[in-house]
C-alpha cells in the first residue's frame, strides 16, 4: 500500500516524528522517556500557565502558581495604573513580589482578557 500524503500511516508517521510499524500506528504517540499516560512536572512552558488537554487532563509541565494576597494586591495596583507593564517596571515587580517576569508578563496578559471580557459582559 502507498503511503500518500493522507493515508492512516502516513498520518501517524507525521504526528510521531517517524516511521512506526502500522501495528504502532494506531496507538497514540508517548512522549520520550515514557508512556503517554505519565505526568510530569517537568518546568517547561509559561511560569504561571497550565495548558489543558481535551480530555480534562493537564499537560505535563509547571504546576500553576498561586499567588499570594499581597502579590494580588501589587499586581491590581499595578494593573489600575497601567493595563500594559514596561520592561523596568516588569523588573521591578518580579523583584519586589518574588516572581519572574514571565510570571509578570502572564499575568498581565491573563488580567487584560479578564478585563476585556468584564467590559464586553457590561455592554
């Protein structure tokens, strides 16, 4: 049988990296290092950000942060002041409330869609 550009096979090589038996094929593709029904906290992705899987798992990688009250609090002063964070200012925070500055930026990401949404609901 030829492995066209949409055959079962050929799908299944394209979404594992490689070549597979087609008796492997029809299996799903785990992760390297272990099977795909392990989970990992293994620190990669956004600080601060979980991705969710359609089957209500997560996806391996950093736990999600929980921030503290008096964190919250800097963060919505911060945020009241100005919806978009600066470099120096980023610093700044990460500093002063012991996070990163990816942490920073997600979170700022993150508070402007909460506040894009607030507002579309008001209308």
């Amino acid at each position: 049988m030829e492995k066209g550009p949409f055959s079962v096979e050929w799908l299944a090589q394209s979404s594992c990296g490689g070549a597979q038996p087609l008796a492997a094929a029809s299996q799903p593709c785990s992760p390297p290092g272990g099977t795909g029904s392990q989970k990992s906290s293994v620190d990669v992705g956004d600080p601060g950000h979980e991705a969710e899987t359609g089957d209500g798992g997560a996806v391996p990688g950093r736990p999600r942060t929980k921030f503290s009250a008096a964190q919250l609090q800097e963060l919505e002063r911060s945020f009241r002041e100005q919806r978009y964070i600066g470099a120096s200012e980023k610093r700044r925070l990460a500093a002063e409330l012991n996070l990163s500055q990816s942490q920073i930026k997600t979170w700022f990401q993150n508070r402007r869609m909460k506040f894009k949404r607030q507002t579309q609901d008001a209308r």
